[in-house]
C-alpha cells in the first residue's frame, strides 16, 4: 500500500534538456558507486560529458557547530566518524591540533608516540585496502574486494585488541594514549606485518597487468600538477601529479622523522598511477611498522603526558592524592581551558591533509572549529576533471578519488 | 514567575563557572624575526597593500590585512613567495563582539613546506572580494563559507548554498544559531515530505536518544513480551510472554539448524 | 503411458512436503532477504564488512541489491540527514510491498551523538522501522543476528494479511 505524502513522482534521473540532445542525469545521491552520498548531476553529449556539477551536503551533521559546544575532550569520539574509514588518523589530528594549541606537543611520552605512530600507520593500511576494495568492486574485480576485506579484517582485528572498537576507535588522547598494547598484540603485529607484503603482491597479481584494469584506469581522470595545487589537493592526488609532498617528510609529526621510509611519487597524473602510489603506501606503511615495533621496547611505560593543569593524572593518582582527584574532577566537568590563540595544524592522513584549525578565547569550550578535510577539495575538483571523460568513467573517477563523505560534509 | 533572560546574539554554550579572579593566558605573538623568510613574506604583502599586523604564533605566520586587500596580498603572496596552495579559507564569527567575521586564507607554499595564514576582518553585511581566480580551490570553501556563516563574496562565479538544502533558512554556523537548530529546521523533513499538517501526527522531535517509553507500542516492543504493533497501552503490561530465542526451538520449514557439535571453531589465522 | 518406476515409498520419500501456505511463503521471504544497499555514513562500512569475506552475509540469503524495486530489506546504515530525508522517503516508496527496514546504528535510531541542526532524530519520523540495532556502528555479527530476529518477525507474520497502516501519514 503506498502512503500518501507531498512527494510528487517525477523522473528526476533523465532530462532532456535542450534541443540539442544534451541530457542531463542526476547521479545520487544514494548510489552504491558514489562512495556514500554524492550527488552529482552531468549533462551528456552522447556519452560524453559536457558539465558536471557535484552537490554534497547529504552527510552535513554539524559538526563544527558541535564542536563549539562541547570541551575539548568529549570532541575527540566525534572526530571519528569524519573519516570513518581511518578514524585514528581524525583522533590523532585533532587531539595534535589540541596539544599545539596547548603548547604541550613536546611533553607527549615516548611511548606514547611510538603506539600512536602504530595506530596511525594502521589505520593507513586500513583504509588503502579499504580504498583497493571499493574501487576494484566499482571497476568490475570482484575478488580484490573479497580479497582485501579479508586482509583488512586482520588489521581491523588488531585495532580491536587494542581500543575495543572495530570502526570507531577514539584511541587517541589528547596528551598521549589511554592504554600500554596488550599481551601478544606486538607478535599479532608483526605477523599482519610480515603477511602484507606478499598479499598486496597477491593484488597486484590480479590487477597490475589486468587488461580490463589498465584500459578502465590508464589515462582516466587525469590531474595535472597546476590543477593539483589549485584546488589544493594533497596526498596520493599531489603526489601522482610529480609532486613530492608529504607531511610526514616535510613537516614531521610523531616519530616520522626518526623513521626511515619513502615517498612514492608518479608524474603520471592518471588514476593507474594513483592506484600504484597506494600499494606502495601500504607497502612503505609496512615498513614504518616493523621499525616501531623495535622501537617500542626501547621506551618507557609512561603513557600520558605530565600536565596536571590540562591533563589529568593517572588512575593511581586520582585514586590515591586528593589534589588529583579534585584536577580531575574539574578537568572532567568543566574541561581544559587553552591559552586564548589560534592553531592550524595539518597531519598527513590516508587522504591528504587532514588539518584543524582551532581559535580558542581561553574558554573550556572552541570558539571555532574548522576541519580542513582532504576529500572536500578531492571531491570539488571533480567537476574540472569529469568533462570530458565518458559516462563510465565517472564511477573510476569517483572511487580513485578516494573521497569519504562523513570528512567532506563533516 | 519570570522567566531568566538569555542572550540570543551568541547562544554558544558556556562554562557554568568561572572563577572571578581567571584570566585566561594567551599564547605569545612572537615577532617576526628580521631575514627570515617570514619576513621576506612580509614585505612582499607589504610591497602590494597594507599590512595591519604580523606576528608569528605557534610556528606559523598569520598577516592581518584589510578585507578589501585580500586578494592583492595573496597576489602578491602567490606570484612573488610562491605560496601556490589555499589550503583552507574560512570565517570565524565575532558578530557578538565585533560585528563582523574574521575570514583567513591558510596558505602553504609546497616548495618550501611553509605555511601562514592571511587574515582579514569583515564587517556584517559586507562582502569580500573572490579568490577564485587565484585558487580555484575558494570556490567551495567560499560556497561554503556563504553556506554556513552568511559572509557574502562578491564575484564568486556560482554563490549557492554548498552544504544545506536549498530552501534552508539561516546561517547555521553563526553564534546566534542554537545548536538543536531553530523551528524551521526541527521540522523540516516533517514539513517537507508529510506537509505541515503532519506535525501534529509525526510530533516534535525526541532530542533525547536515552528516552524510551515502554508504553509507545508503534516503536518499541519489550523484547519477550511483545504485543502488536500499536497496541493500546495498557496491553503493555497485560502482555503474555513470547519466548525469544537464537532460532526457533522446533527447527525451521527447510533450513537445517545449527548445532554446535557439528560446527568447527577456527581460532586463528592459517 | 509412462510408468513410474520409483518405488516413492523406500528411496529417499514422496517428493511431495506439507505445508501451508503461510509457512511456504514465509519460508521464501525470510531467506531471500534482498537488500537494499542504503549506507549513508561509518555503519555502511560494517553493512559492507558482513557482505564481505569474514561475515559472509549470503548465507541468509541476502544480498545487496542497489535498486529499491528488487530489494524488500533497507537497511539504513548511518546517519540520515535533513537535506537526505526526502531521498530516503522517494526510494522507500519505490520499493515492492512486502518490505522492511532496519534501522542500523544509533544515527539512524534516534539521530545518536549528533543531537544537531542537521540530523533528523531518528528514521522513524520519515519511514515506518521494524527493528532498530543500537551501536555505533554495530558489528556485523550484530546486524547478522538483527537479520535473523527479522526472519523470526516474518515467519510469526501471516503470508497474506492485509498491511497494516503503519503510523506515519
């Protein structure tokens, strides 16, 4: 029985439009392809097209007006559901964007940085198998999806045993970590760590040399590097366009620059070169991983900062010393109050720039909050790149893209 | 009884104590360190148009221009210092206080790996000039800060809201702007697909997603004790017990049933 | 005229089953659960996680469908927003009598942590809900158990009752 409402049916997805048989389709925005809520609306030449206007908006939740209304603590779980594919590179951003604004950056136990380099690097495979998945399914490579979600489920298992959650982490603190790795999770580690590599061999088994792949990717969605840094695209995008641009080399946060690694870089601008850069990230990731994991037995058990002004104390303390009981107790009702300034720091996130621009007037609660996320500017530049390219290109386009929808509309 | 006034021009939420004597510190503004190249920076924006103040905070540059110079200095900034990204742009509300809206420009220069932020002051009502044709990347985040903020731009080749709907009303980022939102928004998926009449029927929103009423039969049945859908309430509590279980005791038509001797525990990976 | 030469009675059983029509039918809806590929926001990701390798949701019968005319499950997989509610309605009206929703996340249940502007405060003001599955986001073994709870809903249902008017306009 159909229910009466105000909608009126109406064809919305095909138009003809004008005379000269141009049609306009609207995509979205609830489109299995569209990487979450995209609209976007092209106008066709045949099948070639001509305009494409992308509308996003679907996922807005408000949360840079949430933000102003919340100290600065009880923020940090919503920052996981920005980029809810790696929600700790969003944790870490913002609790770094909070600690500099502090001025307390310095302060962060070693061992601290050395779990939150982990996690991070994680949570970078994570979601680059996460992107190979979706975008080998759009393109038609059903079995990389299967493939890496298996593989992805490993990782996912590891994330677990340390915070609890598969998806939304929040297993970052402002100040340094809540809690030491578990028993056993640096073996699990460098198991998933060791396996890695020859499964993304396994991957670009299937799809490097794949004929369908190379002919749907190769010289599709091309970028160039002017157009590139115009609209302020960063990570894989920047770096397929020759650009050699990462902040974790050119302004190291965390251990990064005690960590050997390389960048790759590709001038090719095309989505195939793009695809290449993100295998060997993970590859890299991999590799960053296995130095941390020497690197943790080196540290300290210290996990939180010392900074009793804005952090509380640990658990033995509170329990045992009056003076920080009542610290914590006012930290936790009232929240921290940060010097009255402003900060913009960016970190490299599996997308790109991942950067918070925080303006505090000395009160426990942001004045403004400003997320400068990655896939906003990704997802912007699609109506320069779509024209031109044909209608079955759009949904490559898209998944190369790599966009997410919850840090696009936040 | 009266009811205690509330300002309404910043409805942002505040710290329900504050001590007398706090005065909150301030991070230092560091002058800008003659030869370096912040200052170089400095005086290319000086070269095309005033500069209002510069100093640098926590590591970064920040230029105060006036809003009418704002593309001159990045101009200048882009073309001579080379800073080729417009990383983010926004505002910040200080209609309250000031009357206006502070817009930045976070720039970053990817040869160098520098980055500073141009900053210039608007008043309300007034507009700021595009950045578009310097970086193409204004043209969302400018949508956007017209979306959220109200700051017009002048000049911008397509100014519609980005983020919310069309036919929204209001500048949801403003101070003025409650959190839960205003009428218009409580009700508008309400009035736009059931119509206005429908208020009454659908009823205001639940703002507290900790609130369940056992009584409400249209959307929750207690597990174990259901009744049907819509039940009269006092049913609620009069209702028989309904075995809930993993899957049905006596098996279902076709499907074979899962036993736990049968099945194998994988405990870890191969 | 061709004689039957199975003798029914000792190998292997009449190939005939009882049943009624309520039990065949209900059999056949709750184990072809088709969905429909609603995932608006992070719980998308866990709906796509059970489709997958580990979880392997085709085991019940379901699998994702991307148009609303061949799926008789949504799913609503994340946070629904104000300018998305419209959509959500459109599509739901697209789909085919018998059908379901669930409501999957706390967003999508009672608009969750974002209590803003922006969010509508629970599906159930634009579309009628059978089961709501708290979490956020829930794993998928917890939507692979609300799937089954839902199988159990269909079969108790009577095949060819008339539908309720269910409570929204």
């Amino acid at each position: 029985m159909q229910q009466t409402n105000k909608l009126r049916p109406f064809f919305e997805n095909l138009e003809f439009e004008r005379e000269d048989n141009h049609m306009v389709i609207n995509f979205g925005p609830q489109h299995p392809s569209a990487h979450g809520q995209l609209r976007l609306i092209l106008e066709l030449d045949g099948e070639q097209i001509v305009r494409a206007v992308p509308d996003i908006g679907y996922l807005h939740r408000g949360m840079e007006k949430m933000a102003e209304n919340m100290i600065y603590n009880e923020f940090l779980p919503t920052t996981d559901r920005m980029d809810y594919i790696a929600a700790t590179s969003n944790n870490y951003g913002f609790a770094l964007a909070v600690e500099r604004l502090l001025g307390i950056e310095d302060k962060v136990p070693r061992r601290a940085k050395v779990i939150r380099t982990m996690l991070l690097e994680i949570n970078r495979i994570i979601s680059h198998l996460f992107w190979l998945a979706t975008h080998a399914l759009d393109v038609g490579a059903m079995s990389v999806f299967l493939y890496c979600f298996r593989e992805r489920e490993f990782a996912m298992d590891l994330m677990e045993d340390y915070c609890g959650a598969r998806l939304t982490h929040s297993a970052v603190r402002i100040g340094g970590v809540p809690l030491d790795l578990p028993d056993g999770w640096l073996g699990a580690l460098a198991k998933f760590v060791n396996e890695l590599p020859s499964n993304i061999k396994d991957y670009e088994d299937l799809l490097t040399e794949n004929r369908i792949w190379r002919m749907r990717l190769e010289g599709v969605g091309v970028i160039d590097a002017d157009l590139a840094r115009s609209w302020g695209c960063t990570g894989p995008i920047l770096r397929a366009t020759g650009i050699e641009y990462d902040i974790r080399k050119e302004e190291p946060y965390e251990l990064y620059d005690e960590l050997e690694f390389d960048i790759p870089v590709t001038n090719t601008g095309d989505s195939y070169g793009r695809y290449k850069l993100y295998m060997e990230e993970m590859r890299q990731s991999a590799r960053i991983l296995q130095q941390l994991i020497a690197m943790y037995d080196e540290t300290e058990p210290e996990l939180m900062a010392h900074v009793p002004q804005y952090i509380s104390a640990p658990k033995e303390d509170i329990m045992t010393q009056n003076y920080s009981l009542m610290q914590h107790f006012v930290l936790v009702t009232q929240g921290m109050r940060p010097p009255v300034g402003e900060v913009y720091v960016p970190t490299e996130s599996p997308k790109g720039e991942l950067g918070f621009y925080i303006n505090s007037q000395g009160e426990p609660y942001p004045y403004r909050l400003k997320v400068r996320a990655p896939s906003f500017w990704h997802c912007g530049i699609l109506q320069d790149i779509l024209p031109g390219s044909y209608i079955a290109d759009v949904v490559t386009i898209i998944g190369n893209t790599n966009i997410v929808f919850g840090e696009i509309d936040r | 009884m009266m009811r205690p006034y509330t300002p309404k021009d910043n409805v942002q939420k505040k710290a329900y104590y504050t001590d007398r004597f706090w005065v909150a510190p301030r991070i230092p503004e560091e002058p800008v360190p003659e030869g370096s190249d912040y200052a170089e920076d400095v005086a290319a924006v000086k070269k095309a148009c005033k500069v209002l103040n510069a100093y640098i905070q926590r590591g970064q540059l920040v230029i105060y221009v006036n809003s009418e110079d704002n593309v001159t200095a990045l101009k200048a900034l882009k073309e001579e210092r080379g800073y080729d990204m417009l990383s983010e742009l926004s505002a910040v509300d200080f209609l309250a206080e000031r009357g206006g809206f502070e817009v930045f420009y976070q720039l970053l220069n990817l040869n160098a790996a520098r980055r500073l932020r141009v900053k210039c002051f608007v008043e309300e009502n007034h507009a700021v000039e595009s950045v578009n044709p310097l970086y193409r990347s204004a043209d969302w985040a400018e949508r956007e800060m017209w979306d959220l903020m109200g700051v017009k731009v002048n000049n911008h080749p397509y100014l519609k809201r980005l983020i919310m709907p069309d036919d929204w009303e209001g500048h949801p980022l403003r101070k003025t702007y409650p959190l839960e939102g205003d009428e218009f928004a409580q009700w508008y998926e309400v009035d736009k697909i059931f119509g206005k009449e429908a208020r009454d029927i659908i009823g205001p929103e639940n703002r507290d997603p900790g609130r369940i009423d056992r009584y409400d039969t249209e959307r929750f049945a207690r597990l174990g004790h259901e009744v049907p859908r819509g039940a009269p309430a006092e049913m609620v509590d009069k209702a028989e017990e309904t075995p809930i279980s993993y899957q049905e005791e006596e098996g279902v038509f076709l499907i074979q049933k899962l036993s736990a001797e049968n099945s194998k525990v994988l405990d870890k990976r191969r | 005229m061709a004689q039957h030469q199975v003798n029914y009675t000792q190998s292997g059983g009449l190939p005939v089953a009882l049943t009624t029509v309520d039990k065949i039918l209900n059999w056949g809806r709750s184990n072809s659960l088709w969905a429909l590929t609603y995932g608006l926001a992070c719980c998308a990701i866990e709906m796509m996680a059970s489709g997958a390798s580990r979880y392997d949701f085709d085991r019940f019968g379901t699998i994702f469908r991307a148009s609303p005319r061949q799926a008789d499950l949504m799913i609503v997989a994340g946070t629904l927003t104000k300018k998305h509610a419209e959509f959500i309605r459109r599509l739901y009206d697209q789909m085919t009598e018998p059908k379901w929703v669930i409501s999957m996340g706390s967003c999508a249940n009672t608009g969750g942590m974002f209590n803003t502007y922006a969010t509508v405060q629970g599906v159930d003001r634009v579309i009628p809900v059978d089961l709501y599955l708290p979490g956020c986001a829930p794993r998928p073994e917890t939507l692979q158990y609300a799937v089954m709870l839902l199988q159990q809903k269909i079969r108790r249902e009577s095949a060819n009752k008339s539908q309720k008017p269910k409570r929204l306009v």
